[in-house]
C-alpha cells in the first residue's frame, strides 16, 4: 500500500513522520529563502548563498519537531501516551492518542508546546548579537530563525482549536467551569472565528493588496483550521458517547474458520466469494494460529493459488494488532485508523474471543448509543 509518510525514526519510542505534504513546503523554504537572501546579501557568494539557506531550513524543521517534542515529552510525563509525531505542510502535530483526563493535564500538554519555540526564538536571538562579529550569514539565519520561532509560538496560541491556544482555552474553561465538553464547545468556537478571521485576512490580501498567492496561502490554512476545529468537536462528541462501551460489547463472537490445510483457491471460491467474507481466522475455535485475508491473497500470483495453503499466506496470531475484552471502543476506533484494518482479533490471553469487522463496527455502535438514549 501506498504510504503517505517517511519515517524518520524514533525519539524515545515516538515515531518521528514526514507527510510528503511537507516537502512541499521544504522545497518552497529552500526556494523563497534562498532567493530572498541572494538579493539582500548580493555580495555572498552562491555556495554561502545555499549553504546558509539549507542549514536555515534544517534548523527551522528540527524547531518544528522541538516544539512537538515539547507537547509530547510533557504528555508521556503525565501518563499519555504519544505514538507518533507527524510533520506536514501546516507544521507538526504530535499523535496524542487519548484526550486528558484533566483540564490541569491539557492545560500543560497544550502550553509546552509554544514554550519551547519561545525559548528557542529566545535562544536564537540572543546568540544572533555575539554572532555578528563572527560571520554575517550565521547571525542573519540566527537572526531569521529566532524571528520564525517567535512568529510558531504567537500563531499557536491564538485560542481557537486545534491551535495549541485553543486547548489551552478549552483547558482554562473546563477549569473554571468544571466541564470537559463546555471547555470543547467554546474552544470549537473560538477555531470557527479564528478560521473566519483568517480567511477575511486571506480575501483582503488578495483583492485589496493583490496578493494573490499569499492570500490562497491564508485561505488555504483557514479552511484546513475550520475543518480541523469541526472535526475535533464532532470526535469529541462520539467519544464521550462511547466511553464506557468495551471490546466484549462489540465483538462478533462468531468466529469465520478456515482449516490451515486448505488452498487458497479453494478458500477463495468456498469461503471468502460464497460467504461474502474478505477474511478468515485459520484454526478451529479453540486454536486459531492466524488471519488470513483477500490481501494476503491478491499477494501471491493466480496460478500458485492451487498449491498454496492458507497457512503460508496467513499472518500468524502472534503478529496481529489486537485488543482485549476490556479495550475501550475509543482505542479500537483509534487502532483502526492508524493501522487502516478492517478486522481485529478480541483476544483474551492467547485465545481468540471474537472479533471486529470494520465495516460492521460503525453500525453496531450506533444501535449501542440508541439504545443507551
Ligand atoms: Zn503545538
């Protein structure tokens, strides 16, 4: 499949990504800055040109990932879990995979953030001075870098979610008022605002200053902000409707077998088309030693489907991402998502309990939450 993401690699078990969105914005880094600095510095020469520009660049993106580290290290210290950090076109966004449970915790996983790029554009700046007797390009990028910081830190704390301002909005308010989803609905609505704002501030640029480019550039994040503030209400909203409901609930305890020793032709044909099911568990009921799906089987070349077993094309039990009787409907939604499955093992132990069709999983929550209402 194709992956949208590079891993870079990981920062005390933190998947540190690149979206390949993000390298646009690299590319037109390299591009706008290396221009603009070829033009205010005429006399440097091309190699001081691009060097400058390239080790800029650099240190601007390892600020972005600091700044992300900050959010995350903080989380992880107060016992959230941070899987991912995922930088693209508008920045960085570390993968939190639950919210806080407290208004104290959010408030400081919120706030590291901005904290970290203030004290780099500090850091930046303050070297800049002793910088200018040693060389004009290092105190110009410190000087640029330190700028660039400050300007990270200032946007994110403009209180409209999913800003960093906004959580720390929505945190100020579940504080004082003691409730979570009031904190949400004012920091949904200072985003919708601030995304307004924005795209009125896009549409001047571009008819009243003829900034056409720039101004798309405003619009362009606005409406990613709007979607992005919307979303995080509606998620909001289905989560604290699901809380309480557990694997056990959701689970099909009918288990769909297939014997190790069949073909994949004849899998294909008996059970995957004359059933309508794109997978199976391969075992018996009480020993399942794995999965196996269309996937596996559109793997494997047409003519050595007949003398293949399942069992060679199967991914073995041990490898696959499960969840326990007792996982919350929250982690399942989440681990589906990250790992884009459509079915996921309920295992108990070794045992294989039931499982959980994606397709299936939306539907079955909906009849839970109606019939909770
Ligand atoms: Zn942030």
């Amino acid at each position: 499949m194709f992956r949208s993401v590079l891993v870079l690699g990981y920062i005390r078990g933190i998947r540190i990504e690149i979206h390949v969105s993000w390298l646009i914005i690299f590319v037109l880094l390299l591009v706008s800055l290396g221009a603009g600095l070829h033009q205010a510095y005429p006399d440097w020469s091309p190699a001081t040109v691009v060097i400058t520009t390239v080790v800029t660049v650099l240190l601007f993106f390892a600020s972005i990932l600091a700044h992300e580290l900050g959010h995350s290290v903080v989380a992880i210290r107060r016992g959230v879990p941070v899987r991912t950090i995922t930088l693209f076109i508008f920045g960085g966004m570390a993968q939190i995979s639950k919210d806080s449970e407290s208004a104290n915790d959010e408030f400081w996983i919120a706030i590291a953030g901005p904290a970290v790029s203030f004290a780099l554009a500090a850091g930046f700046l303050l070297l800049s001075l002793p910088a200018v007797a040693i060389s004009e390009p290092l105190s110009v990028a410190l000087v640029w870098l330190g700028l660039v910081n400050l300007v990270v830190a200032v946007f994110n704390l403009i209180p409209g979610f999913p800003l960093d301002g906004g959580r720390v909005f929505r945190a100020l308010v579940w504080k004082f008022t003691g409730d979570a989803a009031r904190g949400m609905r004012a920091a949904v609505m200072g985003g919708r605002l601030v995304a307004y704002g924005l795209f009125a501030v896009g549409l001047w640029s571009m008819l009243a200053m003829g900034n056409l480019l720039g101004g798309l550039w405003i619009m362009i994040i606005a409406w990613f902000l709007l979607n992005m503030a919307e979303a995080s209400g509606r998620d909001f909203g289905m989560r604290k409707r699901l809380r309480g409901l557990r694997a056990r609930d959701l689970a099909d305890q009918h288990l769909p077998l297939v014997s190790p020793a069949t073909a994949v032709d004849q899998w294909v044909n008996d059970h995957m088309l004359a059933g309508g099911q794109r997978a199976h568990f391969v075992g018996d009921r009480d020993d399942v030693i794995g999965l196996v799906t269309l996937s596996d089987a559109r793997k494997l070349p047409r003519e050595r489907w007949s003398q293949t077993t399942v069992a060679d094309i199967m991914t073995p039990v041990q490898k696959l991402v499960r969840v326990e009787p007792d996982s919350s409907a929250e982690e399942i939604l989440q681990l589906i998502n990250e790992h884009s499955l459509n079915q996921l093992p309920v295992m108990d132990g070794d045992r294989v309990t039931g499982w959980i069709d994606r397709r299936r999983l939306l539907g079955t929550i909906e009849l839970h939450l109606e019939l909770k209402s």
